[in-house]
C-alpha cells in the first residue's frame, strides 16, 4: 500500500516551467558520500536509487521511544528550489527484494528540514528526526519543518508547497523493534517533482467546487 499526503508549509506562486534535472552525489549532510544533491524549478522531476538501512531513519536500537536517527546509515537529499513550487516526493522500496528470516522489511520514512549543512567535518553520529538538528559542532542546525513516521506501508507519497530555498530530507526506514530481528540496509527508490503552486482564486474556485459536490451527494 502507499501512504499519501499533501501539506502547505509555505505560500507559494505560480511560475513558468523548466527543464528536468539530475541528482548528483554529494558529501555533505549525510557525510560518507551518501548525500543526493540538486536544483530543481517548477516542472523539473528527478529520480535517485540506492540502499538504506531498515532502523536508519528512526534508531530503534538506540532510542525506542522515538525522535533519533543515524546520520551514516540514513540517505540525504539536499534541494535547492529556485523558485516557489509544489514538492511531491515519493519513496518505495523495492518489492522484489527477498526479506531473509530475522530481518526487516524497509518502510520508507524521512524528516524535512529547512537549509543546509555545509560543514563535513566531526559529524554526529544521531540526528533529531522529529525536531532541529545539528549534524557537526561548525555548522547551523538544520530547521525541522515536518515527517512522515512510517512503520505499515511500503511506499510514501508526498506533497508539500514550498517557497524558493534550501531544503534538506533525512531518509531511513522506521520499522517496528522486534526481539531477535536485525536492521539491514535495502533498496529504495525516490523520485522528486516539482509543480506550479495554484494562485489563491485558482484554490477558492477549487474549495467551492469541492464544496459543491459534497451538497449534491447528500
């Protein structure tokens, strides 16, 4: 099954399209060369694969009761937006991964921060999935803007309007601690697109609209 959802964390505009984009592999929040970096505007889309550990976005072994992650066994996009746009992102893992006898499936998590951290040296091992965070002692914390805490579906399915900026997703798996069964790393897959943001009548029309038909049902 997928977990869909769509949040407003910033007004936006409407703007023209762009071209698509690549990822590029970068070096910075997540240190260990496993930080995906790129620039998108609106109507850009981009796609990246790799693997992830299954307790990397919520360190189960660490922190039962929730709110850390490891920063070196999760995954880390940093998106840059060149203009205000609506953000989809989508992760998956991958069905056709064999799930070995005491181990987990990957349920596809992250946190979206606000900025980035430019800063690769003395990393922390953890980061605060649910709040700010600091990855090293030179840098500005990254500022929590939102999560998706998935431990039942093995996809997600996201949409946030955000205005033009830096952003930085902490991507991991959030599974269920179980006694006797082990964290491994498995495949993901994710992909980004970016959309115009509706102008404030196109969303009223919209909400009448809506409006409109629940009436006639009744």
């Amino acid at each position: 099954m997928k977990l869909n959802i769509f949040l407003f964390l910033a007004a936006a505009s409407l703007s023209a399209n762009a071209a698509t984009v690549d990822t590029t592999l970068g070096s910075y929040a997540g240190g260990n060369s496993n930080t995906w970096q790129t620039t998108m505007g609106v109507g850009d889309d981009t796609s990246f694969s790799s693997q992830v550990s299954t307790w990397g976005w919520e360190a189960l072994d660490l922190n039962s009761s929730g709110g850390t992650g490891w920063r070196h066994t999760s995954q880390w996009l940093e998106l840059t937006l060149t203009e205000d746009a609506i953000v989809t992102i989508n992760i998956s893992n991958d069905p056709t991964e064999t799930i070995a006898v005491g181990t987990q499936e990957l349920f596809p998590s992250f946190t979206i921060y606000s900025g980035f951290n430019n800063e690769n040296a003395t990393q922390a091992h953890t980061y605060n999935n649910r709040a700010d965070t600091t990855l090293s002692g030179a840098a500005d914390p990254l500022i929590y803007l939102n999560h998706v805490a998935n431990s039942t579906e093995d996809s997600i399915n996201v949409s946030y309007s955000l205005a033009a900026g830096d952003y930085t997703f902490a991507i991991g798996g959030f599974a269920e601690e179980v006694e006797g069964v082990d964290s491994v790393n498995r495949t993901y897959f994710a992909s980004v697109t970016t959309t115009a943001v509706p102008e404030p009548s196109s969303l009223l029309l919209l909400g009448l609209s809506s409006l409109g038909l629940l009436r006639r049902r009744r």
